[in-house]
C-alpha cells in the first residue's frame, strides 16, 4: 500500500461537514417517508409471493396433467400384474429393533452373556 495511505482511517480523504440538528417537522417527514417505504416494499413482497405461489400451481398442475397417463399404467399394472408374475402376497411389517443385552454374573465372577 502507498505510504501515505498508511496513517490515514478508512474514508479520512472524504470531507465531511457537520450541518445543523433536523428541525422536528424534518423527523416527522422522514419518519413518513420511511413508513412509506416500508409499506412499499411490503406491498412489493406480497405480489412477489403472489407470483411464486401462482406459479408454482402452474407448474404443479402442468405435471399432474402430463403424468396422468403414467399414473393410470401404475394403477392397472398394480391392480393386473403381467403374466409370469404373481403379486408378492406378504405382509410387510416396518419398524425398529430393539436389542437388549443381558448380562449375568455367576458366583465365581464370570459373565455370560445372555441375548434377549
């Protein structure tokens, strides 16, 4: 860096004058201007998310519409398997296991391990 830069705080180049203290009526406009501003943007987010929500039901529906036909094969092909194969039959029972381990002393101190 340039050595004259080296003693000098970020933005000491840029002058700066200090004007007088804002009259109440200058707070009460800018405190408006502000409100208005956030009404704005909150306005502008609303038709945003109005949007997006619009068009994600578009996209939505366009892919329900172009994959009812696969749907349909699914189900008739679910309800009349092909012939050669026969429905599965079973039960399909999902769920954890819990293992627990047991283990008992004997009287001359040795552990024998008992699954249960």
């Amino acid at each position: 860096m340039h050595s004259r830069f080296r003693n000098t705080p970020p933005f000491g180049r840029i002058p700066f004058q200090a004007g007088a203290p804002l009259s109440p009526w200058k707070k009460i406009a800018a405190a408006i201007a502000g409100g208005g501003l956030f009404v704005l943007a909150l306005m502008f987010s609303v038709v945003l998310f109005a949007a997006v929500l619009t068009v994600g039901a578009v996209v939505w529906g366009w892919l329900w519409w172009k994959t009812r036909a696969i749907r349909k094969n699914m189900q008739k092909m679910r309800d009349n398997p092909p012939p050669g194969q026969h429905p599965s039959g079973g039960l399909v029972i999902e769920g954890e296991v819990i293992r627990e381990v047991r283990e008992t002393y004997t009287a001359d101190g040795a552990g024998e391990d008992r699954r249960g």
